[in-house]
C-alpha cells in the first residue's frame, strides 16, 4: 500500500494487515481486511453491527478517552477514525460522544434529527447506555449521540449526587458488547471531561503540530494526577498523537521533535498528516476510512490502530 504521498518521509507504515485484540472472543470472526470490512452493503453493516453490540464479550471493556482542553486539536477526528480502524480489524467498538457539539456523532453518519436518547439522558436522567446507543455504518461500531440537552449538562451536573461518577456508574451498571469504549471529550477540563477521565482507564491525548502544542499540557497532564489520586487510580496516559503534521512546514518537524523530547516513548510513532480527505469526510457523514481508504489519512488512522493494539497486548501480558 502507498505511503503518504503528501508525507513519504513520515513514519507512517499502513497496518500490516489484522492487529489482534488481547482477548477478543471476536478474533475469529475477523479474517477481512480492513478495505473489505469497511465497503458493502450499508444496511447490512448496520444489522452486523446491532447483533454485534448484543454479544456481551468475558472481558470488561478497555475505556479510552480522547481528550485535550484546547479545540481544534483533533480530537474529534481521532475519536472516529480510530474507532473505525479499531472496529475493522475486529474489537467491538463504541464511541460516546461528550461534546455538545456532537461532532462526532455527525461524524460518524448520525445527524442531529436522528438522536434521541444520547450522553445526556444516560448521564443525567439515568437512562439505560443500551437505549442510547445507535449503530453506524461500520461493522462493530457503534455511537452513543450527543443531543442538543448536552448544552445545558456542565451547569446540571454541579448539584448532582456523585456529579464526578454520573458516566462510569452508568458504564458499570451493566455488562457491554464492547472490547473498546472511545470518549470524545469536549475542548475543556470541566465536569464533563472529568467524567470521562474517571470513567477511563487510560487517556489519549492528540497534539497538533503547531507552535502552542505544549502550552496547556501541563495543566492536562496534573488534571489527570490528579483524577488519580483522587477519584480513579487505574487511569493511565496511553499515548500522546501529533495530528496535523505538515511537510511542508518546518515547525511540524521542530513541534514534534519536541513533543517526542519531552514524552518520550508515551508519544506514537505514527504521525496523522495534514489531509484535506480528513478534513472533507464529515460533511458526508462518513469517517475517513470509509469517505477513501487509501489516502494518506486513513493510513495513518489504521497505523495507530495497529500501534495502540499492540500496547494493549503489551499492557494485558505485563
Ligand atoms: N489530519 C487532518 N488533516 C486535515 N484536517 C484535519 C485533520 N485532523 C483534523 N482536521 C480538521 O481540523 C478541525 C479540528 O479537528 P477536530 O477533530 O474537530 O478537533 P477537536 O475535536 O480537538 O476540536 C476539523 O475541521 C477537522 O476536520
Ligand atoms: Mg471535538
């Protein structure tokens, strides 16, 4: 498959064909290629993945959550895409959209007359995760929407009982279908991220390539020691992903070598470039992978599947 051709020196080497789940009851089910998972006949994607969420697999879902204060980083477009790489080589997928924005909910093909029972009702109202779950266009993906109500949740939350734990009591109420759980969070560090990060085991954080790419992070980075030692001792910084990489700019390369001397090995080698198919896809309500599997963005969603996969099986056999 081609490497980047907007980035040939990149580090972006395209999946090397099905990365395996830890412990995926699923893994024999999975032999397509992504490319063949992820084009057919829509409606019966959408039945594959119904089915598919109501098989509850032995293990508790691995909850990640994408999050980042500052907007416009990527976030939202890590969310989808990863998931939907995830999803095709295999693990059962879900994706909570946080964010009132609902960004990745029209994302992911769901628009916003279509919602009904979304993150609000399940963290406020106590409505059940299965009811606001949608299935999407990609087999084993799933969407929990965000509705219109979200708005008004950061100031509802402020009185509510156990206001912190309102998502990873709902998460722990009943058993999932899901291998993955991935949160989009929205552009700040108030009661909804908060909720995400307790309920998460481990965060990922994307960083765009450009000059205040740090700034912040500090402050995201004590936010989560802090999450620890108060609230959830399990959660952990999975990886840190440099999005938007330009070529062509010369900051991109300064940026990221200075993320890389800061975080070490916590910082993907995979690079997302720049793409304009990246970008274009949500207008049509399709991730990447789906809108052109082949550009140079999609590649780099499914290199950082394959790499987050990999720390997984690392982390499960440690
Ligand atoms: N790799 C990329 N190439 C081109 N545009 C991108 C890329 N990643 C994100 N974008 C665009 O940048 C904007 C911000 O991305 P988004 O994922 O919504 O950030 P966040 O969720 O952190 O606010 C969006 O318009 C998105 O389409
Ligand atoms: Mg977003």
């Amino acid at each position: 498959m081609p490497v980047s051709e907007e980035n040939p020196n990149s580090p972006l080497e395209p999946a090397e064909g099905p990365a395996e789940h830890p412990d995926d009851p699923a893994a024999e089910g999975a032999a397509e290629t992504p490319a063949e998972t992820l084009t057919g006949n829509p409606a019966e994607k959408a039945a594959e993945t119904r089915k598919s969420a109501a098989r509850v697999p032995a293990a508790p879902p691995r909850i990640l959550c994408v999050a980042n204060q500052k907007g416009g980083v990527g976030k939202t477009t890590t969310a989808i895409n990863l998931a939907t790489a995830l999803a095709a080589v295999g693990p059962r997928v879900l994706v909570i959209d946080l964010d009132p924005q609902g960004n990745a909910s029209t994302g992911l093909g769901i628009p916003s007359a279509a919602r009904e029972v979304g993150t609000y009702d399940v963290l406020l109202d106590g409505s059940a995760i299965d009811d606001a779950i949608m299935p999407t266009a990609v087999p084993n993906l799933s969407v929990m929407p965000a509705t219109v109500h979200l708005l008004g949740a950061e100031l509802e939350l402020i009185d509510m009982e156990r206001r912190e734990f309102r998502l990873a009591d709902a998460l722990a109420r009943h058993a999932l279908g899901f291998d993955y759980i991935l949160i989009d969070c929205p552009p700040a560090l108030g009661l909804l991220t908060l909720n995400a990060l307790v309920a998460a085991d481990a965060v990922l954080v994307p960083l765009q390539c450009e000059f205040f790419a740090l700034e912040g992070l500090s402050h995201l980075v004590k936010t989560i020691e802090l999450i620890r030692a108060k609230f959830n001792p399990r959660l952990e910084i999975q990886g840190l992903v440099l999005t938007m990489y330009d070529k062509r700019n010369n900051l991109s390369d300064v940026v990221a070598a200075d993320v890389r001397g800061y975080f070490g090995a916590k910082v993907y080698e995979t690079v997302i470039p720049r793409n304009v198919r990246v970008s274009e896809a949500p207008s049509h309500g399709k991730p990447v992978l789906l809108y052109d599997l082949r550009c140079p963005g999609s590649q780099a969603y499914m290199s950082l599947a394959s790499e987050l996969l990999k720390r997984e099986q690392t982390r499960a056999a440690a």
